[in-house]
C-alpha cells in the first residue's frame, strides 16, 4: 500500500492569496485543505474581497534568490456584502 502523498512531494507548493481594496492577505503550505480554509477565513474578515488558491513551484530567477511560476488555480472565492461564493477552478479575472 502506498502513502498519501502531498503537493510538496512533487516540489510543489500551494499559495492562497486573498485581495480586499487596499488590504489583503497570503500564505503559503503544502495542503490544499489548509489553504483553502485560510484563504477562506482571511476573506471573511473584509465586506468585500477576491480569494485564490493555487499551485505554485519555486524557480530561480536572476539577481534574486527565488521567485514563484504559478500552475493551476484549485479554488477561487469572491466576497461582496459580506458574503462569500467559491468555485472550483480560476474565476480570478471574472471577480472585482
């Protein structure tokens, strides 16, 4: 039987960032359950807002140490009014 394996184990990572106005908030794990749920009660501390999670690998850059390419977006929320709408996949660009 094989061991449950994690987005790091095939040098990934996963990044949540969430976006309200001028404020914001982001982090970086290797479990896309945590993620999501930080992304998610970041988001519900602002009235309106964006949210993502996605995966990320850390590739070198030059004149810096590392810089992130992102991949596939696993979740993305839109909070307006105090209320919070998620979808599978990336709505980023559709959500103000």
């Amino acid at each position: 039987m094989s061991s449950p394996t994690s987005a790091q184990d095939d040098g990934l990572f996963v990044v949540w960032e969430v976006e309200a106005g001028d404020c914001g908030a982001s982090g970086v794990i290797n479990d896309e359950a945590v993620a999501e749920k930080a992304m998610l009660d970041a988001l519900a501390a602002f009235r309106h807002g964006r949210g993502r999670v996605r995966y990320a690998r850390l590739a070198p850059v030059p004149r810096a140490v590392y810089d992130y390419r992102y991949g596939t977006t696993l979740i993305t929320a839109h909070r307006a009014d105090g209320v919070t709408v998620s979808v599978a996949g990336d709505a980023w660009e559709d959500t103000p």
